[in-house]
C-alpha cells in the first residue's frame, strides 16, 4: 500500500507552530503529504491536535536558553522522535530547531529545509555571542539541503559571512496570511486617531523610539491615541517596566500586556506601527495590511519588504524617534481618505505577494525539489 511522504515541522514553541507553521500544515496536507508538528509544549499543543496536525511535544526543549546537559537530552529526544516517526523530511524554523535539528538530522540521513525567519537580536550586536552563534548556524547550514530566507537582506548576510552556499538559498516572503481569514475591514471613523503597535517589549522591537515620539504627539495633538501590547521577556533588551508604566499613566496611552487575538486591535486601529531595528518579513505589518490598515514601519530589511513607501504606508530610519515622530505628524496631518487609499493597497499587496496559498506553492516546489534529490 502507497504511503505518502511524512514532513516533520519543527519550531520553537507549539504558539508558534499554531499561529505561524499551522496554515502550511494543511496546505501540505492538501497536497498529499503527512504531517506532523515537533515543539516545546504549551497552551496550544491541543488546539493543534484538535485541527488535525499531530503534535509531538518536545519537553527538553528550552527555546531561550543554552544548557549543556538539557541540550544533550534535547538531542536525544529529537533522535527517538524522528527514528519513530520517520519522516522523509524536516521543516525548521527558529534558531534553536534549525541548529539541532540540522545536527540530528545529518546522524540520521533526513534532508531538511531549513527556514530563517529572521536573523534575530544575536546578530545585531558584535561580541562574543554572534560569534559562537556564527558557528553554529555555519555547521548546522552545511547539513541542510535547502535554506529558506523571508528577505533578500538576511540572505546576503549569511551567505556573504559565509554562513551558508548561495547556491543552497532561496527566499520565500514570510509564513503567509490567509487573506480569506484577514479580510478587509472598512477603516472606522475619527477621531480619535489610534496609532496602535503589536510587539514583544524589547529594544530591537522599537518600543523605545515609539514610547518616546508618542509621548510628544499627545503633548500636542489632543484627538490621537496609542496602543501597545505585548508581553515584556525577561531579558536585559528588554524595555524597562518603569518607562512602560510612565508611559502607561498617560490618559490617552494603553498598554494592554499580551493579546492572545489582536485581530479586534488592527480592526480597530487606523494606523499599525512597526518601528524594529529589523525582521525577517513581519507578520503584524502584513496582518495590519491585510485588514486595510496603514503602516509606518522603519526602512530596514524585512519591513522595506513589506512596505511601499508612499503607497501602503510610510517607512521612516530605524533608532530614530524624532523622524518616526514627524512621520506620525504627518498620518495626522493626512486625511481619512488618503488612510483609506493606504489601506487598500496594502490589501491589495498582501493579496498578489503574501497569501497563504502563494507561500505554500512555493514550499511545496521546494519540498519536491529537495525529495527528488534524495531519491
């Protein structure tokens, strides 16, 4: 009896696989394929299994923090799930599963394609860190038979740091959004204006620059109003709790903590923010797009991506507070139909570039591809 070739996706968290690996599940299992799902567990490991995707749970998986004796059992456990699973290949995703599972994979014979979502915080900053992560990723990327970049820019780092042949790369723009799921919403009515940003509260996210220009535009402008959500790590990148609840105590500044849905914040927003120091391909800005939302977002990889400058919203330097500012000026100074006009085409965007279904066409291409070669 035919029995069709099994994909391992594995990520960091079962979240992640939920809310960014789960729509590409599917589409594999549309086309034929079997799946199942390898994470640290969570909250929404049933929620996974319930939409029918196994998921098998990874408990030494600690997606943060490097450990010698918990990695070594990490190592261990990925072995015995994949000998009993046997897949044909492995999807990975995030740092820690692209690394070792990379490493487990190669003992064992599987290909894999390996996807870089971002080239993350560690390769922001110099230092001994960079450095050792360097390594790693050079030695897991040599097992790999494909590696899967969201945006030209992080590709060209790594294969110009000689991190990984350019002729193993290829770029796919981003998890997809389903666009029949993400409809568009008409743009509500003003004032009061709503600048709204959706993000982890760290440094490299912008959280500074956007706490600092908002506080001078409610200074002077009375009918605009922010939002922030997301959660705070534990972590020294992390923006202080101080400067948040400072920021917070503003009667027309929200901090909301972390939404598990943030589908009803880009509704009722007119203006999505996305002021990182820089991304792989963003998915709140193209969630924001997808629901006719305006963007301001800065001009680094990822975002310039995403963004037409002047036509699905504004993109501004990064580290800049006193330009994002100005630019948020600006939004305010436009009228509610030039946001319409915005808002429809980064609709309109999202729909001929970011799409589930456009994205999954280009892994399944890739996948066969990659099985073709081990045949």
């Amino acid at each position: 009896m035919y029995s069709p070739p099994k994909i391992a996706i594995i990520t960091n968290t079962a979240w992640n696989v939920y809310n960014f690996r789960l729509q590409l599940a599917r589409d594999l299992q549309c086309a034929g394929y079997e799946v199942c799902t390898m994470a640290s567990p969570d909250d929404y490991a049933e929620k996974i299994t319930a939409d029918g995707v196994p998921f098998i749970p990874l408990r030494w998986f600690v997606p943060s923090q490097m450990n010698g004796l918990r990695d070594g059992m990490l190592l261990r456990e990925l072995y015995r799930n994949l000998r009993r699973e046997r897949p044909a290949l492995l999807l990975l995703y995030t740092a820690k599963a692209n690394i070792f599972g990379n490493i487990v994979a190669h003992w064992m014979g599987i290909p894999t394609i390996t996807t870089m979502t971002g080239i993350g915080s560690v390769f922001l900053r110099a230092g001994l860190r960079r450095y050792f992560f360097t390594g790693l990723y050079r030695r897991a990327l040599r097992y790999t038979a494909a590696a899967v970049f969201h945006n030209p820019d992080d590709e060209m780092y790594f294969v110009k740091n000689a991190i990984v042949e350019a002729e193993k790369t290829h770029v796919i723009p981003g998890s997809g959004i389903d666009v029949d799921a993400w409809h568009h919403e008409p743009l509500t009515s003003v004032p009061p204006l709503r600048f709204l940003l959706l993000s982890r509260l760290l440094k490299e996210k912008g959280v500074e620059e956007f706490l600092e220009a908002s506080r001078r535009i409610v200074a002077e402008y009375r009918d605009v109003e922010f939002y922030l959500a997301g959660d705070r790590p534990k972590s020294e990148r992390s923006v202080s709790s101080v400067a948040i609840e400072e920021w917070n105590a503003h009667p027309r500044c929200h901090y909301l903590g972390f939404v598990s849905d943030v589908e009803p914040l880009i509704r009722q927003a007119h203006v999505v923010v996305a002021p990182s120091w820089r991304e792989g391909m963003p998915r709140t800005v193209l969630e924001a797009m997808a629901k006719g939302r305006m963007v301001l977002a800065t001009d680094v990889p990822g975002c310039r991506q995403a963004v037409v400058h002047g036509q699905t919203g504004l993109l501004v330097p990064p580290r800049d507070s006193a330009t994002l500012q100005k630019a948020m000026e600006d939004v305010i100074r436009m009228s509610h139909t030039q946001r319409i006009a915005f808002g429809i085409a980064g609709r309109k965007r999202v729909e001929e570039h970011f799409s589930h279904r456009r994205i999954a066409r280009s892994y399944l291409k890739l996948i066969e591809q990659v099985l073709k070669q081990k045949c």
